[in-house]
C-alpha cells in the first residue's frame, strides 16, 4: 500500500509528488521505501519518475548493485531534500496507522 503526498511546488516552478510505501514482504521484511519522486517540469503537463530515470541511466551499469541504490537515494534527495522526504514518511505514516481504541469508546455500546 502507497501513500502520496499533495502536489507541491519548488521555486523554478517544478511541481512534485512523493510516493512513500509501506512494504511487507516474504522475505524482504517489512518497512518503509521511497517509491518514486513524481515530477513535472515547469510550462510542461507530462509527469516524469525521477527514481524509474536514475535505474534506467546508462552511466550507473558500470557499478554494483549497492552503488546503484546509493546513487539513486542521493539523486532523490538532491532533487527535494532530505526534509521534504522525511515529511512525506511522516505524513504517510499519520494517514495510515490504525486507530486507538480508548475505554470511552467501549462504555458507549449498549448491549
């Protein structure tokens, strides 16, 4: 299950959405992963992926896998910043963790 945040705008006019995922695996384990920076040049209407661009450079075939992912992350961050993506986990995390149940709401039911 992904969550992406609300569009937002940097000052040369690149509008961003940043799709955050929790992931639970067979055998990966479980946890959070920045799944993709959507962006869209300024005076442009097509949408491009940022991360499905870096994995698809022609440049990082030259290194391991670990170097690739490594790349990739810094790429991320200088495109939005680390805060802006620390934001985006947060804000999934608020939309999607499950509700507290308190004892108010367990008196109010009459049986």
């Amino acid at each position: 299950m992904y969550y992406t945040t609300k569009q937002k705008k940097k000052e040369d006019g690149t509008k961003y959405k940043i799709q955050v995922d929790y992931m639970t695996g067979y055998g990966s384990g479980n946890g959070w992963i920045l799944r993709d920076i959507i962006y869209t040049p300024p005076r442009k209407r097509t949408s491009q992926y940022l991360k499905r661009e870096l994995e698809n450079d022609t440049r990082g075939r030259n290194y391991t896998w670990e170097q690739r992912e490594k790349i990739i992350k810094k790429g991320l961050v200088e495109f939005v910043g680390i805060d802006e993506i620390n934001n985006a986990f947060m804000e999934a995390y608020e939309h999607m963790k499950p509700p507290v149940f308190a004892e108010k709401d367990l008196t109010e039911v009459e049986r």
